[in-house]
C-alpha cells in the first residue's frame, strides 16, 4: 500500500538517505489467522518471515471475542512484537497483521496498518498490500460527500466507501466499495466475527491460504506459513473473497472473471526464493531464467558472481547451463539497518559499499559475468561494477535476469518515474558504455515467459503482468492519466 504517487521523494532504500541507489521495492506484507489461541504470535512470526516485502513498519491487529487489541509501530517487526505486555495484550484468537514500506515523507504512523474503524455492524480492522489506481478519484468523491481522511494510504478510502455503503452485511458492503475501485491489491481484514481475505480481479498481487491444524491462515507468500508450521492450501483466486468465521470458509466470487496477471517481478525479484507463488516456486523460475540468460547471451568467461541477494538463484542456473564456474564475487552485508545513518551526501556515495563489498580474493585478472536481476537507475550497477573492477577483474560483463525496466509501476511498487529509468533513456549499448561494462545483455521478454515453461509472451493475452518491461498496463490508470497536479488542487481546495 501506498498513498500516491506524486507524494514520492527520492527513491526506496536500505539504509535512509541511500534510496536512489537501490531497485524498486515491495510495498507491504500480509498475514491473518482465524482459530488459533495465539493468533498474535503466530502472526508476528509470519510478519517475520515476510520483513523483506517492508521494512519501515508493522501492525497486528487482533479480537479477543469482545475488544480488538492492536500495536502499530514503525520499525522492524522483530523490534515491534518481542515485549511480553505487547504480546499478551493482543492473545487473542484472531489477528492480522501487515508490514509496510512507504516513501520516507509518508513514515508515519497514522499510515501504518492494518487500519480500524468502528462501524455501525462493529469494528473491522482492513491490511491492504497494492494500489488504487483511481485513488484521488474516488478521495476526491468521498471527500466532496463530507468524509475526513486521517491518512493520506488508499486503505482509508476503501474504509470509507465500505462505511458509506447501503447494504447491511459486511462482506456485501466490501463488494460494493470493491466494485468502486480499480487497482493491483490484496487484502486481509477481521470482524467481530470473520477473518476475509481478497485478491483483485486480476490477481496482481499474491495471497495464499494456509491450514494449521483447525486454524486457517491468509499470507502474501508461502514463506510465512513455512515459518509457523501451517501447511499451503492453495492461492486465493483472482477476484476471489474468502471469508472464514465459526462455520469454516466460504468463497464468493462477485465479479466477472478478468485474465489473470500475476506481477512478474515477483518471481524476479520481490518474493522470497522458498515461496511458491501461483503453483511455481520463486527460486526455480530464477534459476530456469538464469539458464535462458546464458542460452540467449553467453560470453567467455572465467567466473559468473551473483549481485547479492536476489540474484542468486539466476546467476546458478546461468553458471550451471554456461559451465562457467559460480562464486561469491560479492559479499553482502545483512546487517546494515534502516535508519541509524542520516542521508548526508557522503553517506549516499557510500551506500553500496555499505551493503556491498567486492571478495576481492577472487576477482583477479578474471574475466567476470555479474548477474543482477534488474536495472532501475542505473546507480547501484555503476557503483558494482567500479568496485569489481577495483578488486582487479579483467573483464566485467553483466546479465540481467528481466528485460530493461522502461516503465514505472503503479500497481503497489514503488519505481522512480519514467524519465529516471535508466532503460527510458538508454539502449542497451549506451547503458553498458554509461556502466563502464564490456557487455550487457538483458533476459528477452520472451525468453523470461520460457523460463516458465511457456512458448513466447501471448502478446494479445500475457499470462503475467509485466507493464514495468513492456508499458502494456492491463488495469486503468485512471489517476496517472489526469494532470496530477491539477488533481492534488482539487483535492485539496475540496479540504480547505
Ligand atoms: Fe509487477 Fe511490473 Fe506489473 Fe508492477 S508493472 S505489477 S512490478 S510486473
């Protein structure tokens, strides 16, 4: 979730101030159980495991049968959820929970999630992953009819639209304000008396259901039921509300079905190797796109090093199908946190080799592939490749496990503008020459779809979503379209 595009300053990062070095990122996490004593628990472990899709904050929010209980921090959920009084005030037999990256002008904490409200039925705490993307349109109606935002997040209108609707039961009041927005999101939300859990009607943004023991569990990824012993279920379908309560689930399907596109990105970069996302698992697609990459852009070589982390898993399947022999060329450090440097210039300079640092034991007088899983700005490579090149390597040749990143993504995560693409800008002759690379090659997008097993991109139905390579954006961007700035005025001579 986050609130809008043109409230983006600077870009994402790992430590404060070093955002424009990095690639996008994730937007939130979420996690639910229905019918399990320590509902809150359980459902910060597997915020815990789903830390890597945001990092600035955490929430759970849970129901005890008479009271909801919630904790809301920013920060780390580790950080959040280990005091005893906090842990004992939410035991509760359902919760959910959320984690949450935003924009460093938007940390705040009337943004983190899950959000609650007191309705005329009773209480409903909602836990969004994705983005409106007819947000200020629907901001702008709400606000015209007298409602009062408290936070700038897209979570809040869809509260809004579910209190201002006229049906009477819950789960018809969500379909109605569902059927008012458009947008890429997954949602988990508690009653009094239900955990529902729902994917948008095409399924952009993943949410899985679990089984432990009697409990039923709803999660971004597969990683977090690994993590308290639940077993995998299925997906949740796109379009699909399930709604869990004392009598078990139940599925309403209350749309008319659109084709599904799942983010490619997420088994490029976003989600965890161990999760299976849509009946794949994560890290054999970034090996299979590895083996394509080698297939499709070999180049003699003596070593092939992953850009830690995520490129990993592609630099194997490129090092197994190449025969070149795979090393960690590049160590990361995992300890770098979020906050504890402030975003001073020298500190930007730094911040790869903050993350980063060349094994140089290894590099040299070796002909190097370095493979990344993708190009946003440009910055991070430039400062890798320089630093690889430093240790003593001869050559520095680099792969990339997506197509060039052309476009910005408006479905939940966060990319620079357009203009800041390096691949908007570039070809991929002048970005290897602006890198300093003997060679860059780019995955084709039709040898990424091969490495899932299918024969080309379906140009006229694409089984994914890959707007973000491709510009071809299956959902409307309905405020993107409109002159923002226009938009921002109206918006706000409606709250003056
Ligand atoms: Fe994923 Fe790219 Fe589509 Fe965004 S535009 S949902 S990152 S594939």
């Amino acid at each position: 979730m986050k609130s809008s595009r043109t409230d983006r300053k600077g870009g994402p990062g790992g430590i404060a101030g070093i955002g424009d070095l990095r690639r996008p990122e994730e937007e939130c996490g979420l996690f639910g159980i229905y019918g399990l004593s320590d509902a809150a628990t359980h459902t910060a472990l597997g915020l815990h495991a789903l830390q890597h899709r945001g990092q600035e904050a955490a929430g759970i929010v849970a129901y005890d049968g008479e009271q909801f209980h919630s904790h809301r921090a920013l920060g780390l959920v580790g950080d959040n959820f280990n005091a005893p009084e906090v842990m004992e005030r939410l035991a509760c037999h359902v919760a959910i929970g959320h984690v949450r990256y935003s924009t460093t002008g938007e940390t705040v904490l009337r943004n983190v999630q899950p959000l609650f409200a007191d309705f005329k039925f009773g209480g409903l705490a909602v836990a969004h992953n994705g983005n409106l993307t007819n947000a200020y349109e629907i901001r702008q109606r709400l606000v015209q009819r007298g409602c009062i935002f408290q936070s700038t997040s897209d979570t809040e209108a869809i509260i809004h639209l579910i209190a201002i609707s006229e049906y009477g039961r819950v789960v018809d009041r969500m379909t109605d304000a569902l059927s008012q927005i458009q947008g890429a999101y997954s949602m988990v939300c508690i009653t009094q008396k239900k955990l529902i859990g729902l994917r948008d009607s095409y399924g952009v943004r993943p949410l899985v259901l679990g089984r432990l023991g009697e409990a039923w569990i709803l999660s971004s990824e597969t990683c977090a039921l690994d993590i308290i012993g639940a077993e995998f279920v299925r997906d949740v379908e796109p379009g699909e509300i399930v709604v869990i309560d004392d009598k078990g689930l139940h599925s309403i399907k209350p749309f008319s079905k659109s084709p599904n596109r799942f983010c490619i990105f997420e088994y490029i970069y976003f989600a965890r190797p161990d999760s299976v996302m849509e009946g794949r698992s994560v890290y054999d697609v970034r090996k299979n796109i590895g083996a394509e990459l080698a297939r499709e852009s070999h180049v003699d070589a003596d070593l092939v090093v992953p850009v830690p982390d995520s490129g990993v898993p592609a630099a194997i399947g490129y090092a197994q199908q190449s025969g070149v022999p795979f090393e960690f060329g590049l160590i990361r450090n995992h300890y770098v946190g979020r906050t504890f440097i402030e975003p001073t210039d020298q500190i930007r300079h730094l911040g790869v080799r903050l993350k980063h640092n060349a094994n140089a034991a290894g590099l040299k007088d070796k002909r190097v592939v370095l493979v990344d899983d993708s190009i946003v700005r440009g910055i991070t490579s430039l400062k890798i490749v320089e630093m690889v090149r430093n240790a003593g390597a001869k050559e520095v040749h680099m792969r990339i496990s997506s197509p060039p990143t052309t476009h910005s993504c408006f479905y939940g995560i966060d990319t620079p503008s357009q203009d800041e693409l390096l691949a908007a800008k570039f070809d991929v002759e002048a970005m290897a020459k602006h890198i300093a690379l003997d060679s860059l090659a780019f995955i084709s997008i039709d040898g990424l779809y091969r490495a899932f097993g299918e024969k080309a991109r379906a140009a006229d139905a694409p089984q994914f979503c890959d707007a973000c390579f491709s510009g071809d954006y299956p959902i409307p961007l309905i405020d993107h379209d409109k002159d923002p700035v226009q938009h921002q005025l109206s918006l706000l001579d409606e709250r003056e």
